[in-house]
C-alpha cells in the first residue's frame, strides 16, 4: 500500500493535479480578493495587501520545482480535516461578511491541499508562502484602534524627545505636538502601523529569497524588524514637524507629507538591509573559524 501511494505521488507531481489544483483554488478565491481590493486594499491602513498577494504569488512560482523533489507520502487524514476547517472559515466569512475569517480561509485550504497531494515534506517546501498570506489578513477594528492608539502615543512621546533634544521649541498634549506657533496632530496615518506590517513582510520576504541564515542571523533581523520601523516613524514626524516650523503649515501638509513617508520608508528598509550586510560581515569570521 505504502509502495502505490509513493508511486501515486511521484506520478502527481510532474501530472496536472498541481496546476488544476492551483486554477481551482484561484477560482474559489477570486471573489474574496476582488472584494478586498475594492474595499479593505483601498484604505491606507490596508494599502499593502495587494502587492502581498503578488509577492506571495511569486514565492509559490519560484518555490515550484522543490514539489518535485520531494517524496513523502500523502497526509490525507490531516489534510481533509484542515480543508474542512479551512472551507468551513471561507462559507462562514462570505456568508457573514467577516472579512478576518473569509481571507484568511486560503491558508488552511492550500495547505490541506498540498498534505493530500504531497504530505508533510511538500507542506515543508511551501510552508512560507502560504504563511505570508497572513499578511492579507486585514486586522480586526479592536486590534487596528488598540494598536493604532498605542502607537500614537509612543510616537508622539519619542518625537516630543527627540525635537526637544535637539534644541526646538516643543510641547505636547497628548498626541498633539506644539512646536512654535503651530500645531500637530499626529493622525492614524502617522501612527507607523501601516510601516511596521510593510517593512515586516518586506523584511521576511527578502530573508526568504536572499538564502540561508545562521539562525541567530535571522534571529537578530527580524527582532530589528519592529524598533526600525518605530524609529523611522519617529524620523518622519521629526521631519515634518520641522518641515512645518520653517516653512510653514502648508508645507508639512502638503506634497511634502507624502514623499517624506515614502523617504523614511525607503531609509528603514535600507537600514535593515545595512544591518544584514553588517551581520553577514561579523559572522564570517566565526564560520570561517569553524570550519
């Protein structure tokens, strides 16, 4: 029995099962990304989900050829249990409009689907695509408020700090910052939230394709993932508060409110790429040592 189900699998994989499999999931799906990127990957908090779901796309097509080099045998059992749950999550959420369990249903679905035609070795293969589209994963109105507050504050705070320290006349109140004549208030859009989830799934993404890490590596760049982003958030109401103390509120509200957002964006993902070029620089010499 052992020997036809290997047999089975080896057949599966250079068969259409995969490609027909893949039609028919993206078929089932389509209504429920169509939805999101009319409505949730419309708004700013939600901006980023589409191009997830494109870089997700390109993972699974670059991560292809490692289903044909797997043997392992089918995990049927397992895998019809989480495509039940997964199909249950997908009714439930369509039927419901619950946003959360409609888009997350694809994950438990494509990787039961991947159990039943190539068990636990394939399901390895493709664990972190089908993992990252938890980044589609809209986050519920509690989480989005609470955690959107939370950042607020703490921006506001380091940026009163900072400003102070560096000799300009600042006051805050709440996240209302004073800063000569003029005031600031540091919105939803400046909480950082929204950079924090992009530089997360940036940063993942390119330590996937970039190659193996030590784990210690990978370790210390996704814990850098989070106060990265904090700080270039910081830097970007830094920046526009003495945008607006020169030169006016115009100014800081303006053109100049969206490319510094796009700048600071663009500096945290170059730090973060600095930082893994200089553990790559540290932790040679230990690999070499060993060796």
């Amino acid at each position: 029995m052992t020997v036809a189900v290997r047999a089975w699998f080896k057949n599966t994989v250079h068969s259409p099962a995969w490609p027909l499999l893949s039609l028919f999931i993206a078929g089932v799906y389509a209504p429920t990304y169509v939805a999101l990127g009319r409505t949730v990957w419309q708004t700013e908090d939600g901006s980023y989900g589409s191009l997830i779901l494109l870089a997700t796309l390109f993972v699974i097509w670059q991560a292809r050829h490692r289903l044909s080099l797997v043997t392992s045998v089918s995990a049927c059992l397992v895998g019809f249990a989480l495509l039940a749950l997964g199909l249950l999550c997908y009714v439930v959420g369509r039927s419901q409009s619950i946003v959360q369990l409609d888009a997350g249903s694809p994950i438990p679905v494509i990787a039961a689907s991947v159990l039943i035609l190539g068990g636990w070795k394939s399901l390895r293969a493709m664990l972190f695509p089908i993992l990252f589209l938890m980044f589609c994963i809209p986050l519920p109105g509690v989480w989005l408020v609470a955690l959107t507050e939370s950042l607020k504050v703490l921006a506001s705070v380091a940026a009163e700090h900072s400003l102070w320290w560096m000799g300009y006349p600042v006051a805050r109140t709440g996240v209302m910052l004073q800063i000569g004549s003029y005031q600031l208030l540091v919105a939803d859009a400046c909480s950082g939230l929204h950079s924090l989830i992009s530089l997360a799934a940036l940063g993942l993404l390119y330590l996937n394709i970039a190659g193996k890490r030590a784990w210690f590596h990978v370790l210390v760049l996704v814990a850098s993932l989070i106060p990265i982003a904090l700080a270039a958030n910081v830097v970007r109401i830094d920046v526009l508060a003495l945008i607006t103390y020169y030169f006016g509120d115009a100014a800081g509200q303006g053109f100049l409110h969206e490319t510094a957002g796009l700048v600071v964006f663009a500096v945290a993902l170059g730090l973060f790429l600095a930082l893994d070029w200089l553990l790559s620089r540290l932790l040679r010499p230990r690999k070499e040592a060993s060796v």
